[in-house]
C-alpha cells in the first residue's frame, strides 16, 4: 500500500514549457474540477506503469495545456478533434496507450460527430469527458450541458429549452452503441465521488492497456469562475443539482466479456510490397513480343472515340484496345465519358494508340468512330475527321451515317453477337471487325489484353469467339 | 520495361504505398471515390491502415494524428471535401507535420457538379485555411505521374515537414494510361520529432500552439523561411519548344496535355509557339516565366476555371508582357482545335498591332 | 536518516495552494484550515493545524493542485529531514 501520496511522477516536476514565470502552478482558477482529473490520470499512469507509451490528445478549452503537465506523449489539436486525432496515432502505433481529454464544447458540441464515431468504430482509446456544463475558456458561454434555466454569458435569461434545446447526456448516449466498452459517469466532488472517480480514470486507462476497446468516463467538473461559485458550493451544486440530471454511475460494461485485441506489425519486404499490390510484375512484364501487322498509313496512330449505351460494354471496348495497344508498345490512352458527356445513360470513352507519345488524351476530332448506337452516331458523326473511318452497330442502329469523306463500315455487331449466344458479346465483335478491317492490333494482343482486363476467365471464350466473329465479318 | 495500364485513381495509391505510405484516412466522394477504394483494398495487404472517416474534417485529423506518429499517411478527397479539410491543413502546416493530401478537382462552387474543373488552384495553392502558411502542391498531367508525383510527395513532405498536395483534376483521375512503377521504400519514423508511444519520443509535443507573440513571429517566420527555401530548391516544371517561342501557353494538369497537342499542331503550321507546365504550383516556376519572357511576346494561359493560376503568372512577369487568359469550368474542356482558335487570334492581333506600329 | 512514521502527517506546499479551501471543506477530521497568511501569489493558503491527520489521504484528492498536498500515512518511511520540516 502506498504510504504517501504525493505528487505523481507523470507530472514534470517543473512546468517549462509554461511560457509565464510561474514554473510551478497550473494555469487553472482555484478550485477546477480539470485540476482534480489531471491527478488522478496521472496517478493511474504511474501506477500503470505506462508513461512511456502514453500520448495525450489535448483539445481546445481550459484542458488545452495539458502538456505543460504531463510527462508524456502529446498531441495539441484542433477544436473537438481528439477523437479523430486519437484514431489515427492509436491505428498507427497501436502499442501507444491513447488519451483523449475534452471538455463539453470540444466534445459534445463541435466535435460530436468525431466522438460518436470513434466510440462506434470502438476506437482502443480512453476517453475523459470534462463535463462543467460550460466553455470555460471562452469566458462562460452555453455548453451542450448547460442545465435548462442557467445562466451563461450566452444564455443570459437562462438556458431556454425552445430556443437551445435540452443537455445532452453524453455518457448514455455513448452507451447506446454497441463497440464502447466501458462506460461511467463520475463527479469530481466530494471524497466518496473521488474515489469512484479514481477506481474509473484506472479502468478506463486499464482497459486500453489490456487491449479491449473504447473507454469513456464523463467527469462532472466544477467551474468556479464560470458558475461564479466558490469552490466548495461549486461542488455542492454537482452533487445536488448537476448529477439530478446527469445521474452518476456506469452505463456499460463489457470489459469482463471482451477478447482482449493483439496488435501484430507484418513486416514486409520490397518483393512482398510489390506482391501484395499487384505491381510485382509477374502477370504484366512484357514476356511477349508481338508480331505487329502491317498497317496502312491511314489507320497508324488512331484517335479513337467510341460510344453507345451504358452496359453495352463501351468502356471496356477501349480498355481493351487500349491494353493490346500497350502490349503491342503503342503508346496508349484511354479516358472514360466524363462530366457533361455522361448524361443520358449513354456512355463514351476516348482512346488513342500512337507510335508517339500522346500529348493529348481527349479525342475531340476521332479518325475513328465506333459507335454502337443511334444518339452515339448522331452526336459524333460529324465529329469525325474527313478520311477517318466510321464504325457502326447496324442491327441497333436504323439510319446510315451521311458523311461522303469518311470510310463507313457497317457491323451488325449485336445480331452477331446474339447468334454466338449472347448480346453482351457485341463489343467484342466490335473489336474483331475495327482491328480485322484495319490491322492496327493483332488478334493474339487481344486475346492477351483481354486475359489481363476480364477478371472473370471463363467469359473469355466467348469473347474471343466474339472478337474472331467480327473479324471474320469484315474479311 | 514492364508497364501495367492502370487508372490515375488507382496509380496514386500505389505511388503512396510504394513510398512508404501505411495509412489513408477518406471519405467518398465523386471523382476521388476510386482512390479510397483502391486504398481500403490494399493498405491492409501490406500491414497499413485503412479508415473510412465520418467526413472529411474527421479524416484529416485521424490524418494529423497518423502524422504525428511519424508515420507517412495521406488522405484523398475532391473540392467540397477539400473546403472541409482546410481546418486540419492549416493545424498541420502549424504543427509541421508531413502528410499527403490528394486533391481531384470538380466543379464548383457549392455542390456544384462531378465534372473535371480547376477551380481549386485558389484554396490549396494560396493556402486555404487561416494563418501564414504554404503548402507544396504537385500538378500531375499523366497516370505515370499520379504515380510518380505522389511518390515524391512523400519525400518532400518529410524532407520539410509540411503538407504536400497533389492536385489533380477529374480527368486524369479517371484516365487509363500505362505506368511504370518505381521500387518500394522502407522508410524509418524519425523519432526526432514525433510521438510514438515510446521512451524516446515521450519528451516530444505536436503543436500548433505558440502563445507568447514574439514565439509565434518567431514560429511564422521560420516557415516562411522554409518555404523560401522550398521556392528556391523545389521548383518543377515542363518547358516544351519554348527556344524560339513569341507565344508562350501555360496550363497545368489535363489542360497541360491539351495544350501539348496546340503547340505540335500550330509548329507544323509554322507558328512560334511553346509550352510552359508548372509541375509545382507551389512553388511557383516565376523566374522560368520571367526568363521566358526575354524572347516571348505573350503569355496565353489556360486554364479548367475562370482564371486563378493566371494570377500567379501575371505577379511573376509584373507587367512585363502581356498576358492572355482562356478558361472553360463547369466541366466543360476545351478541344485543342478551341484553343487554337483562341491562339490564332492573338498571333493576328500581334501581327495587326505590329502593323500599325509601323 | 530513515524513520518510520509512527503518525500520519500532511505537508501543504504553500506556494502551490492556491487556497480554493477544498481540502479543508473535506476533511473529515477538520485538521485544516485557512492561513491568516498569503503566498507570494497572493493566495491564503491551507495549513495542517498540526495534530490529528489520520491520514485518510481524502484531502490528497480533493486538491486540484498536482503538488500542494503530500500525505504521509501511518508506516511510512521517510527521510528524517522532511519530518523536521513539519515542525
Ligand atoms: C474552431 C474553433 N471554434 C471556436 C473556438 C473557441 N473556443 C475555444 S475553447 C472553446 C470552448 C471550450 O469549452 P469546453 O470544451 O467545454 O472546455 P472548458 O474550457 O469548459 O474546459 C471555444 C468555443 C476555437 N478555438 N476553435
Ligand atoms: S474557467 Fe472554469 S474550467 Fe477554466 S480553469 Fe477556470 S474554473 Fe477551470
Ligand atoms: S489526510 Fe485525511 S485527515 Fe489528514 S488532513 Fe487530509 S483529509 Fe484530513
Ligand atoms: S485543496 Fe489544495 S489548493 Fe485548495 S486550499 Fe487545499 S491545498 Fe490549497
Ligand atoms: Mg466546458
């Protein structure tokens, strides 16, 4: 049993980093609950054994120095972002032992959303929860805990329930979700609330030590100068108004239940990293060299526009082209409808191969067109360059395109396609009939491209029965 | 050389893993969705971390307390999501804290739409959040370089402790091109700095906070000094048959590659004319524009916006030439031929003004 | 010299009391009370009346100030030149 209690060993013994004279006090008034909480955290630490491995998220309100006391870890940040902040360093060293300390503003009003969900997402932090019912900081103003009728610097007739809305009780609330592990609220009063106070700051910070979970303790905190009170009637008003409506007591518990969490650190090496995302080479090193076709001059260096329905497979279309193009070491592009061009459920993509290197992606004049429906051939036709060549699904689409100056070849792709045993296919034939009328990609380029692009394999008979299809069409 | 075709989105998140990136903190939104995704599937396969944050606010700061882990983390959003992190980048440029944060640019303001735009060059290039503070911003115009530049930003992020944007636009988000990818990097925390849970680091403190005045002078005027330094030694851009050049085009990102195809097309009909692509935005390539300024004549920006880049290259000439705007937004893209147009009309104004000179 | 502490004992570091009387509001003995006196920062501080601290520690907990109380319980073993210095 320890025999003296004396200041604990997690406080700095002088303050330095306290930019004023006074090396030795706490910048708190006389009499605040924060000082209270301050030892008992520290207190645990120490008896925990853990002050090397703790980091504190200190908020923004009187709390916001907490590292001018704490011989440990911290991290100042941003107004009710503990939370988040404590997610974050806790997920990337997860041996830390995390303590976010906030007050009701910095808690419950602007930073709600991030405490909610740190708490859903059953975060392995400890969270304390200075509830003085105010914004000390700011000189007194309304608090989300502010009781109905109390005056603050902002609720000068009282706090109006039809104009404010009621308290909020944190601590259940909290408790209502189902990954927080550990839930109380205590008052930082007189010494029987003390004692439940200290056996709570201990679990919370215990709790996290042993790798269960969220812990959240709500500490009813007195503000003397905010409430205009002297401290010892401060903390009677806790103890006979504050906790009527914020009833102390544990609200969840299920640290006895809870597997406890082992954090391990996978090592990796280079060749492992290269692995796990897929740029290891294996499936996408150049193994092959392929016998190019010879290629009149009119069809090198393709601008290639393609565009039908949404779901008749136009993207991968290009994708394809766009791949076998790589295979074939074209310079290549593909960029999808994007933006204005996407309405309508219509669907476009652009798509160059070049012996050079592409300076511009987008196809705004196409030297081919593959279009495989009516709006499609109505909205580019006249797009195409004079001598380009244009593409059309003729079983879909019901006119001729009018330009004399292009080449017009006319696929009856999705009949094809439905003769094979499925429309889905028509893209493909698509495929067979621009690269068997032009030559500006092999078949073997194809069949590879699409190996690597079509993730479900058994498809890809068909498509390759597809692609022949159409290039046996146009022969 | 092998080389996989892959999706801007997509490269940017192997770009960061392969850096050493073991923590992305996200939350969707149109066009960036596709990195979060691309994130959340693999973070985990190489033991990193990988949260879907309640909004992008909440997302910067798990992001801010990653970083101050010393660990390298990023984050990835689109303009609206980006309005909501400013909070959390001005804390972080406070803290000195290196983070990556990757921004692909859509229509604004307000909800406006998902298209690609570039209206975002005012609030990450000029800072954004509140205080004295400059972010380094990255302009990648190919899926080689989302990969390439997020890599880099990594390094530069650590090497200056600060945040580090990649600023892209919806284009070449969702462009398909082929990349080649560079060789994984093990970094080590530097535990000189940051809080890690250990004895080592338990005497360390992040914080934005310098309370006395002639402490936060002092503080504001060591990154500025920084960021000087980062202005002399971070400067990167393309100069493309800039030599005997009278018209100069500046644009970054997908209007950069549009603008390549302008200056191949108008050389072969014998116009003098060149390309400059700042690579940094921030830092911005002045002292290039001003050297170009020698032989140049007129300076014609584009831009995805009703003009903000063209700002910065009207302060770094000063007067000195002329300088041109043409902008489209709202996701509407200029077609080389568009700009041409444009151009042509200016060489002819020259031509008419030198006429009536003489 | 070590001594073991036949009875408890609380020491009050006057310069970091900042007189909110806590301490004494709960202490169950009422063995404290307010100085005529102030600290160099103007505050009365708390005194140990001198006699009947049962060491109980309540009062530990009740003070804000990380180090203005120390309580020295009954057992404990303590350097000769601190007990000196509650006299
Ligand atoms: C974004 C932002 N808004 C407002 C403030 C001003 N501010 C500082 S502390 C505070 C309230 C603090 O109250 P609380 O969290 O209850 O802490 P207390 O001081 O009562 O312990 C406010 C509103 C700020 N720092 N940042
Ligand atoms: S204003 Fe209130 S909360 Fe802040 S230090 Fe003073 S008493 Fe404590
Ligand atoms: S230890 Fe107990 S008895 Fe002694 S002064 Fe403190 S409260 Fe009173
Ligand atoms: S509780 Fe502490 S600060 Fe308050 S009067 Fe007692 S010793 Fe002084
Ligand atoms: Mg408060």
């Amino acid at each position: 049993m320890t025999t003296i209690l004396k200041k604990p060993s997690t406080f700095y013994e002088v303050f330095t980093r306290k930019p004023d004279a006074d090396k030795i006090n706490t910048h708190y008034c006389p009499g605040c609950g924060h000082g209270k909480l301050h030892k008992l955290i520290a207190e645990a630490i120490e008896d925990l054994g853990i002050q090397d491995r703790v980091i504190i998220i200190n908020p923004v309100g009187c709390s916001v120095f907490l590292y001018y006391y704490f011989d440990t870890g911290h991290i100042q940040v941003a107004h009710g972002r503990a939370p988040a902040v404590a997610t974050g360093i806790k997920r990337v060293h997860p041996h830390s032992i995390v303590i976010s300390y906030q007050g009701d503003g910095d808690l419950a009003a602007i930073g709600g959303n991030e405490i909610l969900h740190a708490a859903n997402r059953g975060e392995h932090i400890t969270v304390f929860f200075v509830n003085n019912a105010i914004y000390g900081m700011t000189g007194g103003q309304m608090a989300p805990t502010t009781l109905p009728g109390m005056k603050t610097t902002t609720t000068p007739r009282g706090r109006d329930i039809h104009n404010e809305g009621y308290p909020l009780r944190m601590a259940e609330l909290i408790a209502t979700l189902d990954a927080p592990v550990y839930v109380e609220r205590v008052a930082l009063t007189d010494a029987k609330n003390m004692a439940k106070a200290r056996k709570a700051v201990r679990k919370a910070i215990q709790i996290q030590v042993e790798g269960k979970g969220f812990a959240f303790v709500e500490a009813l905190s007195t503000c003397p100068t905010g409430w205009g009170m002297n401290p010892p009637d401060a903390e009677k008003w806790i103890n006979e108004v504050m906790t009527k409506y914020f009833p102390l007591g544990v609200f969840k518990d299920i640290s006895d239940k809870v597997e406890p969490v082992k954090f391990e650190k996978k090592i990796l090496t280079a060749e492992d990293i290269k692995k796990a995302i897929g740029v290891n080479g294996s499936e996408v090193t150049q193994v092959k060299k392929y016998q190019r076709n010879t290629i009149a001059e009119k069809y090198k260096n393709p601008k290639i526009k393609i565009a039908g329905f949404g779901g008749q497979g136009i993207l991968l279309l290009g994708l394809v082209l766009a791949q076998a193009g790589m295979l074939e070491e074209y310079h290549v592009s593909w960029l999808p409808s994007y933006g204005p061009e996407m309405r309508g459920g219509t669907a476009n993509c652009h798509v160059n191969i070049s012996e050079s290197e592409i300076a511009s992606p987008l196809v705004s004049i196409p030297t081919v067109l593959i279009v495989m429906n009516r709006p499609s051939l109505e909205k580019f036709e006249g797009t195409v360059k004079p001598g380009g060549v244009i593409f059309y699904d003729n079983s879909l689409i019901d006119i001729e395109p009018s330009r004399k100056d292009v080449e017009v070849v006319a696929v009856p792709a999705t009949k094809i396609a439905d003769d094979l045993g499925s429309t889905k296919v028509a893209n493909m034939v698509m495929i067979g009939a621009y690269i068997g009328y032009t030559g500006i990609l092999t078949k073997e380029s194809i069949f590879d491209a699409l190996d690597i692009m079509v993730k479900r394999k058994e498809f890809n008979e068909l498509n390759r029965k597809a692609v022949e299809a159409g290039m046996e069409f146009v022969v | 050389m092998p080389k996989q075709l892959m999706k801007g989105n997509e490269a940017v998140v192997r770009g960061a893993i392969l850096a050493g990136c073991r923590a992305f903190f996200g939350y969707p939104i149109t066009p960036a969705s596709e990195i979060a995704e691309a994130a959340s599937l693999l973070m985990p396969e190489v033991g990193g971390v990988f949260i879907q944050a309640e909004s992008e606010v909440a997302a910067i700061n798990m992001l801010f307390g990653a970083a101050s882990g010393g660990v390298r983390a990023m984050t990835a959003s689109s303009s609206p999501g980006i309005s909501l992190m400013q909070e959390g980048v001005s804390y972080a440029a406070g803290a000195e804290l290196p983070m990556v944060i990757v921004d692909i640019m859509r229509g604004g303001p307000g909800l406006g739409n998902i298209a690609p735009e570039q209206g975002d060059y005012y609030q990450v290039v000029k800072g954004g959040g509140h205080g004295n503070y400059k972010v380094i911003v990255l302009a990648p115009n190919s899926v080689q370089e989302m990969c390439d530049l997020t890599y880099l930003a990594f390094d530069l992020a650590e090497k200056y402790r600060t945040p580090v944007y990649v600023l892209a636009d919806g284009f070449i988000g969702q462009m398909v091109e082929p990349v080649e990818f560079p060789e994984p990097k093990l970094p080590q925390i530097d535990k000189t700095w940051c809080v890690d849970g250990t004895a080592e680091t338990r005497h360390n403190l992040i914080t934005s906070i310098y309370l006395a005045p002639e402490e936060l002078e002092q503080h504001n005027l060591k990154l500025k000094k920084k960021y000087e330094r980062i202005k002399r030694e971070e400067v990167r851009y393309e100069a493309y048959k800039v030599d005997d050049a009278e018209v100069i085009l500046i644009g970054y990102g997908i209007v950069s590659r549009i603008l390549k195809s302008v200056v191949d097309t108008m050389r072969e009909d014998g116009y003098k004319i060149g390309l400059l692509r700042p690579i940094t935005l921030f830092p911005f390539p002045e002292e290039k524009i001003r050297d170009l300024a020698k032989t140049a004549q007129i300076f014609f920006v584009v831009e995805l916006s009703t003009g903000q880049m063209v700002d910065d290259v009207k302060l770094a000439l000063n007067g000195m030439r002329e300088v041109k705007f043409y902008g489209r937004c709202g996701g509407m893209v200029p077609s080389a031929e568009e700009i041409i147009e444009q151009v042509k009309s200016v060489f002819e104004e020259t031509e008419k003004e030198i006429e009536h000179q003489r | 010299m070590q001594i073991t502490l036949q009875k408890a004992f609380i020491k009050i570091n006057k310069e970091q009391c900042k007189g909110c009387t806590l301490c004494i509001e709960t202490c169950p003995v009422d063995v404290l009370k307010i100085s005529d006196k102030f600290n160099s920062r103007g505050y009365h501080y708390a005194e140990y009346t001198g006699d009947g601290c049962t060491g109980c520690g309540v009062c530990f907990y009740a003070c804000p100030e990380p180090g203005a109380i120390t309580v020295y319980k009954r057992g404990a073993i303590v350097d000769e030149e601190i007990l000196k210095s509650f006299n």
